[in-house]
C-alpha cells in the first residue's frame, strides 16, 4: 500500500536583523512539537502561494508577500496512533512580511509564533524540513 501524499507550503521569513519568523507546531493533542516555518497543507484546488500566505496569517496573525520557491522538499513521517506513514511534499516559498512593523511592542504577532535570532533557533528542536531550509537561508 502505498502512503497517502500531502502536498504543503511554507514561509522562510527572514527580517532586516537576521531574525526568522517560527512557529511552534502543536499536534492536536495539546501538545507542542519541533519549530517549523509558518505554513501547511495546500486545499483542493488552491494555489501554493494562496496556501502559504492563507496558512502564515492563521499561524501567525501576519500578513505576508510570496516571494521565490527556495527549495522543495519531499520527506515521510509516522502521524497518528495508528503510526501511518504519510509522504509529504513541502515547498519552501521565501516570504516577506507585509505590515509596516512586524516587531512592534504588542504588535499583529499571535498564537505560537516567535521571531528569532540563529543562536535562539539554534538551539530549538526544529523540524527536519525547517533545518534543512535554515541552512540553505544562512549560506546565502
């Protein structure tokens, strides 16, 4: 049998200072996860872009600007109590912030979403995907 597929995008934000926009993935349960960039599944019929920036807003309360595909990565992880094995796609768009001042003191930032600095998301537990395209942002 093979794995049910789920196509995602997601958001590489990075600010003038170097900071990047995080969010902390909760599993449903309460529970929070690894840091991801802000994103998720693509709907039926829309478009990446429309999903990225769709998905940023609801994760993070921001407005975004999508900007070029950065990388596109194609991984399997276990979900659920049953362990299913789910093959993901997941577009890696480069994004920028909209609003006139992402980091104003009580500012538009809501839910579990945090801008920060490499030495903060450094030492995080990040998912594999939001590593591998950290990475990619810092050798540029």
């Amino acid at each position: 049998m093979r794995a049910p597929q789920r196509l995602a995008a997601y958001a590489l934000i990075v600010d003038g200072t170097g900071q990047v926009l995080l969010a902390r993935q909760a599993d449903g349960r309460g529970q929070f996860g690894p840091w991801i960039l802000p994103g998720g599944g693509v709907e039926h019929g829309e478009h990446p872009e429309q999903a990225v920036i769709r998905e940023v807003r609801e994760e993070t309360g921001m407005p975004v600007r999508v900007g070029a595909l950065q990388d596109v990565v194609s991984d399997l992880t276990t979900v659920g109590r049953r362990c299913r094995v789910l093959h993901n796609v997941r577009l890696i768009y480069r994004a920028t912030v909209v609003s006139p001042d992402p980091h104003a003191p009580g500012g538009q930032l809501s839910g579990n979403a945090r801008w920060l600095a490499p030495q903060q998301w450094r030492a995080l537990p990040l998912a594999s995907f939001t590593a591998r395209a950290l990475g990619i942002a810092a050798q540029q």
